[in-house]
C-alpha cells in the first residue's frame, strides 16, 4: 500500500498528458494519474532480508496474473501475452568509491525456460535478460542467488520494455506495444513500474552507494518520487519503480 502512495505523491514530477478531447473521453473513462499505462510488475525476494550469510540462497522472481494493476488509470486490466522482458543487474560497492559485478562473484541459476542471455559492461555491471512464462492466465520468472561473496549490494530489477523507452529505442517494442486490451485508452504508452512487493527494499540504508552509483555508473539520471534519498533528484531512473533493492552479505 506505501508503494501506492508514493506513486501518488509522484505526480507532481510526471507530465500527465490529458486528452480534453470529447472522444478520448468517451473511450478513456479514468481520472488518470499519469499520461499512459504504468503497469505494476510486482518483485519477490525470498527470504527478504536485509542482512544475509555467506552460502544463503536468494531466490527473485515475479509471479503474477494477467489481471494487472494499472497506476495510471487506479485500474485493474486483463492483459494477456505482454512479453515481458525481465533484466537486472547487481552491483557490489566497496565502500562507496568503486564496485564490480554481484552476479559475477556469485553463483546466478536461472531455468534456460526463461530463456535467459548474460551480458557484461565495463562502464555498468554484468547481468542478464530474460523473458517470463505466460500460462493459465499467470505470468512467471524465477532466478536464484547462490551468495559466495560478502559484501554491500544493490540490484536493479527491470525489464527490456523500459529500458528501451530510456535509451531512446522504443522501435524495439514494437510487438509490446501492438498488444491492446478491453478498457486500454487509445494513444496512451506503457510504461512499466517493477516494484519490490515483498517488504521494503532497504534503500534508505544505502544512501552512500546509490549516490555514488548516481555519479559515476549514471550520471545523474537516477531519481526518486520520495525525495529522501539524499542529493538524488527526479533523474529519469525513479529507483522505487526501477527494482533497486540493497542488502549485505556477511561472513
């Protein structure tokens, strides 16, 4: 429930785009909070904890039906075979001032069903993309970390979708954006909001390492609806709609 609200103090760094015209009206009956479909991606971290043990295994999945919550119609909408596209990416940062790959030093399983592609960067950090399960009205990924490294980490957990409306290759979403529903406003975008739905995502506890991650891996695009996270401002990457969820790894 925080999670809607916070999405509702966002609105005053969103441009909400109504359409006064009668027709659209007609065929977008809603009080809209933003200007598209934002679409909730709910994300599990099993067991979600803020502080884990060498060797512990951490399973992050998204399972969640086709009746899908919209926040910016406050709707509920059956949206069958959206290819969703999950990517993450896990950052350990030493001690503020420099980091290396999560999944790199520890051990990343994920079912070859999702099939999954791994990808390396030297300027951001290893990770992968994926696609979910669509079957019996139920959309399913699933991945597990086996942890091998201590450490302080932050994970991002997004999806191809919105990663290519921020690197300016909406082209490649075509075959998303051709997908329609009952009730789906006519001009209106999608936008995906993934969201850590199983307890907090422990943010506040890291303020050093995403602003660190703010200056030197994004350049000043991450953001936040809150306001609270330190300097970070309204950069594009909101990180409470990105999956971004901190922890540590102990000896």
């Amino acid at each position: 429930m925080k999670y809607f609200i916070l999405i509702f103090i966002a609105i005053v760094f969103s441009t909400c785009c109504k359409d006064n015209d009668a027709e659209f009206k007609k065929n977008c009956p809603y009080e809209l909070v933003f200007g598209g479909h934002y679409l909730r991606i709910p994300i599990t971290i099993s067991p979600h904890q803020r502080e884990y043990n060498i060797g512990d295994t951490l399973k992050i999945s998204t399972v969640f039906s086709d009746s899908i919550y919209d926040l910016g119609t406050k709707e509920f909408f059956q949206i069958k075979e959206f290819p969703f596209k999950p990517t993450s990416g896990l950052y350990r940062i030493q001690e503020g001032v420099s980091h290396d790959s999560g999944y790199s030093v520890n051990e990343l399983e994920i079912s070859n069903v999702f099939d999954p592609v791994y990808f390396n960067s030297t300027n951001y950090v290893d990770g992968y993309r994926a696609y979910t399960i669509y079957e019996d009205g139920m959309y399913t990924f699933e991945s597990q970390l086996v942890l091998k490294e201590a450490g302080t980490y932050i994970m991002l957990f997004s999806d191809l979708y919105q990663d290519n409306l921020g690197s300016g290759n909406q082209d490649l979403n075509a075959e998303a954006d051709a997908i329609t529903f009952e009730g789906k406003c006519p001009t209106l975008e999608y936008y995906l909001c993934s969201m850590i739905d199983s307890g907090d995502n422990h943010l506040d506890y890291y303020e050093d390492e995403l602003v660190y991650l703010d200056e030197e891996v994004y350049r000043g695009k991450l953001g936040t609806i809150t306001g609270s996270i330190g300097p970070l401002g309204s950069g594009g990457i909101r990180i409470e709609l990105s999956g971004f969820f901190g922890f540590e790894v102990v000896e």
